[in-house]
C-alpha cells in the first residue's frame, strides 16, 4: 500500500510540475507576444520617420517587458534616438526663439522682410527675460533701403555717436571690431552694425552664438545671441 501510495504521490508531483512548465511557457509566450506588438508599433513610428514616438515606444517596452526578445533588440538603438530626440528640441527651440515679419511695402513696391531674436539672459536663459536688460538683433531687406543688420535696445540707450565703436564675436572666437552707426527707430534706440552684409549674414547663418559688446549707460556691455536657428528661406523665400 505504501508503495502505491508513493507512487501516486510522485505521479501528482509530476502532473503538478508538468503543469506549472507549461503555464510558464504559456505566459513566456504571452509575454514574448505582447512585447513583439509594441516593437511592431515601434517599427511603425521609425519608419514614418517619427523619432520621437518611436523612443516613448522604445521606452516603454524596455520597462514593462525587461528581458524580451524586442527589448533586446530596441536597447541597442535607445541611445541613438535619445541623441536625435535631444537634437530635435534643441533645433525646434532654436528655432523658435527667432520672430519673422513679411509685410508690403507701403511707400513703394516690393516686401519689407525682417527677422529677429532677443539676446540670452543673464541666467543664461533664451531668450532673456522682460525685465533683464536685452538687446534685439535684427536682419533686414528693404526695398529702398537695402539689406541691414542692427541691434535695438532695450537696455537704455547707447553712449556713443558715429562711429559707435563696438565688438562682435562668434562662437568662442576671437572679438572683431565692427563700427555701428547708431539711429533713431521711433521705438528703441537703433544701432547699425557696419560691416558687409554678405559676410556678416555667412558668419550668422554658421554660427550658433553670436556675442557684441556695446556701449551703454552702464558701461560697455557684452550681450550673446543663440542664432543657430536662423532660417535664411523666411528672408529670402
């Protein structure tokens, strides 16, 4: 009796572990299933070219299914999208700190285009606060008067006459000077940064700081422009 008892016993261990493999399997399956679904979704989003989308995917699956098959396979690229997400913000938010105006030209033909951007606070915030003092920088193409760039203020007004000696620098390099001829603009106290046009909109367009140094009330005064998203096409569609 004992033996059959024992026998019995060792069968329904077997059943039970037999079992417990094979809800194991079943839900590895599952697991395996659910998580190849959002790497599907993920692939989707990659290539409709929606990066951005495509990482909240690559996120998410990594954190609920750790382990799976396509959360191996999309932790190798996380990384590489984090990079490009992180590059889009900073693209969009430099953009985004430059101001267009195309209006008709009301005293004869053609279109005024202008483009601007406030300079970067003292806290290193762009653009500077209302109350810090700024400067704005302006491109503009004229019809009459040509193409220009200048600065307005609104940081008190300048302390110089023509020439206005001032400081321009790009990036990290070295200042240059570049005589400004100050003017009124009925507004803001206007200074006009006299130098080639051609050269000064390259070094714009290929520089991601812009930095000058004017004389003001307080005393020469250095202020810095993020210019990396200038967008040439809204000034020259």
């Amino acid at each position: 009796m004992s033996r059959v008892l024992a026998s019995l016993l060792a069968l329904l261990l077997l059943t039970a572990c037999s079992n417990q493999a094979e809800k194991e399997r079943q839900n590895r399956e599952r697991y395996e299933r659910f998580a190849a679904q959002q790497l599907a979704e993920y692939r989707q989003m990659r290539g409709m070219g929606r990066d951005d989308l495509a990482l909240n995917f690559a996120e998410d699956l990594v954190k609920r299914y750790p382990g799976s098959a396509a959360a191996r396979e999309v932790e190798a690229e996380i990384a590489e999208l984090r990079a490009k997400a992180e590059s889009e913000r900073e693209r969009a938010h430099l953009e985004g700190l430059w101001t267009y105006h195309a209006v008709p030209y009301e005293e004869g033909e053609g279109t005024i285009f202008t483009g601007f951007l406030y300079s970067r606070g003292a806290a290193g915030t762009s653009p500077a606060a209302e109350d810090e003092p700024r400067l704005r920088l302006v491109i503009r193409r004229h019809p009459d008067w040509g193409e220009s760039v200048y600065l307005l203020s609104d940081a008190g007004a300048w302390t110089c006459t023509e020439p206005c000696p001032i400081r321009i620098g790009f990036g990290e390099g070295d200042w240059m000077e570049a005589p400004g001829t100050p003017a009124d603009s009925g507004s803001a106290p206007a200074l006009f940064i006299e130098r080639d046009f051609a050269s000064l909109l390259g070094d714009l367009r290929s520089s991601r700081l812009f930095r000058v140094e004017v004389p003001l009330q307080a005393g020469p005064t250095v202020f810095t422009f993020e210019i990396g998203g200038l967008d040439p096409k809204r000034l020259y569609p």
